[in-house]
C-alpha cells in the first residue's frame, strides 16, 4: 500500500474536520463558541474516544513537564486532549495534509495553538531531531504504516534516554489468510499488521522494553460493531458528499474488517514500553 493510497483514504474518510465542525453547529454551538470540551465528543479517530486516551495518560504517566510526539495524529484529537487534561506540550505529525489542516483549524478553533502543533510527515523519516521528545503516542495509526522495524527505530530515536513510547494498534494473532490481508490492506489501506510478539521483539531490538501489554481485543470488537452502525446511519450524508460507490466500497471494507475481528483473527492490545536510559545501559556494560 502506498502512502498516497493512506492519503486518499484520509482525505475520503467519513469522519472529517467539515463534518466535526457541523456535527457541532447541529448542536447549537457557534464557531466561536467552540472549546476543547465541546470537540473532544468527535474529534477521536480511534476506537473507544476520550476513555481510551484517559486510558493511555495514566499507562504513560502523562505530567505537564512531557513533551509529547503523537505519532500519526489525524485531526488531532488525541494532542488536543493530552495538551487539555494535563498541561503537557505536543507536536503531532500526520502524512495527509487534509488531516494536518483540520487539526490546525480545530485547535485554533479550541484556542489550544500556544502549546500544541502539527506538521506534515512520514512516521517513517520524522522531521524531528533526536531525543526531541519525553512520551511519543500513537493510536490505531501503525497498522498503515508499512516498515515496523524502521518506525519503532525512528520513536525510539526521536525519543529522549528513558522517553516513553505508548501506543495502541491493529493486530492479528498469527492466523492472518493471505486473501484476508489483500482485502484489507485495499479497503482499509493498512500496509502491514503486526503481532503482539512481534513488537515486543522489534521494540527489544530499538533498545526499548516493554513495561506493559494490556488485550483491548474484546472491547474493541464490540466498539468495532457499534462503529460500523454509526457509519451505515451516516450513509445519506457520506452518499451527499462522496457518492454511492465510495460509501458502498468503505462499507463492505469495514464490514469485512469488523468480521475478523468477530472471528478472532484480528485483536488489539495497548503497549507501554520505555527507551533504556543511558546510565541504566551504562551499568549493564
Ligand atoms: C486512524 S487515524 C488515527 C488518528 C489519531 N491517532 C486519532 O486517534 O484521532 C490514522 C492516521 O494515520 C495517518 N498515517 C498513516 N500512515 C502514516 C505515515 N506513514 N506517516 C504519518 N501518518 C500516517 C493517517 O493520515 C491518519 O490520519
């Protein structure tokens, strides 16, 4: 899968900044009168909202000193929270200018733009010196992204002796069909879906440890479920603006991605895991 496919797809995407910004209108609430809070109900591109983000900020410790990389961050959902609840400062860095546009506008909007920025990047060459960072994120972002062994090299780069790398993703447990992978990386534009064992290996071999892999595979696929319902009651909307075949394509791929994980093929974990310190590695030689 290309990155321009991902882009495609990004800038196709039923949930978007236009639609944030009427869903919001729809409920009375003017441009100016917009706030973080009143965002946060739609801006989360990943599964299970602000809970699942409350959930990563405690995993990952999150204090007002962090400097936080949120690595694939859409609109900007997620670095507008962390910035809001807890003080922090954050960059995020998406491949598709359409996201990166509408996390600029939404955050001017929630009047957050002093300590949270985006810009326009590959995960896989990130336009950021070394040990920028003290916490990177991601959520539901690394699945598109195609050469694990080269992004976790380049997290664990931008990231500071002892930083932090929290992220929840995409997985399968071993039992991936090889049919089942082309539909999914064609309707889903996913490029490469890696196991829980598999990270733990390729984090171990950037020089991070693995603190914690806690299984999200059951609530997520309820969430899943619930996702692709509120998407079928979006259908005369998403028809209006992209047309028929585009809302049937995305429906049978999303359709077909939800199957697996109702068959157990697919699962999801969040993983805490921490770059080794230089006096630590110090004492070990
Ligand atoms: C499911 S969205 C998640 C956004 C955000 N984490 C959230 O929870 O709201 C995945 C994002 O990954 C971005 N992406 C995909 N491949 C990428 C890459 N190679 N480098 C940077 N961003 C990428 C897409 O443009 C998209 O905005």
């Amino acid at each position: 899968m290309t990155a321009g496919s991902v882009e495609r797809f990004y800038d196709f995407h039923p949930i978007n900044a236009r639609q944030i910004l009427d869903a919001v209108a729809a409920r009375g609430i003017g441009a100016d009168a917009i706030t973080e809070e009143v965002l946060q109900q739609h801006d989360q591109d990943h599964y299970g909202g602000t809970a699942a983000t409350d959930r990563l900020i405690v995993e990952a410790g999150v204090r007002a000193e962090d400097v936080v990389l949120d690595v694939c961050s859409g609109m900007g959902g997620p670095a507008r929270y962390l910035a809001w609840k807890t003080g922090c400062d954050v960059t995020g860095v998406d491949i598709t200018a359409s996201r990166v546009e509408g996390a600029i506008e939404l955050t001017r909007l929630a009047g957050l733009s002093g300590s949270v920025r985006f810009v326009r990047g590959s995960a896989l060459a990130m336009p950021f010196r070394d040990a920028s960072f003290t916490l990177a994120i991601a959520q539901e972002s690394f699945a598109h992204v195609p050469d694990k062994p080269r992004l976790l090299a380049e997290c664990a780069r931008v990231l500071r002796p002892a930083g932090r790398l929290v992220f929840s993703d995409i997985l399968h447990r071993g039992n991936l069909s090889a049919q089942d992978k082309r539909e999914l990386f064609s309707g889903m534009t996913f490029s490469d879906i890696a196991t829980a064992e598999g990270y733990v290996e390729q984090l171990r071999r950037c020089g991070m440890e693995v603190v914690r892999l806690v299984d999200l595979t059951q609530e997520w696929t309820r969430i899943l479920v619930e996702r692709l319902a509120m998407y079928r009651s979006l259908e005369s909307q998403t028809v209006a603006r992209l047309g028929r075949e585009h809302f049937e394509r995305y429906d049978r791929a999303y359709e077909h991605f939800v199957g697996l994980y109702q068959s157990g093929v697919l699962a999801g974990a969040l993983i805490h895991s921490r770059k080794a310190d230089a006096a630590a590695r110090a004492g070990r030689n």
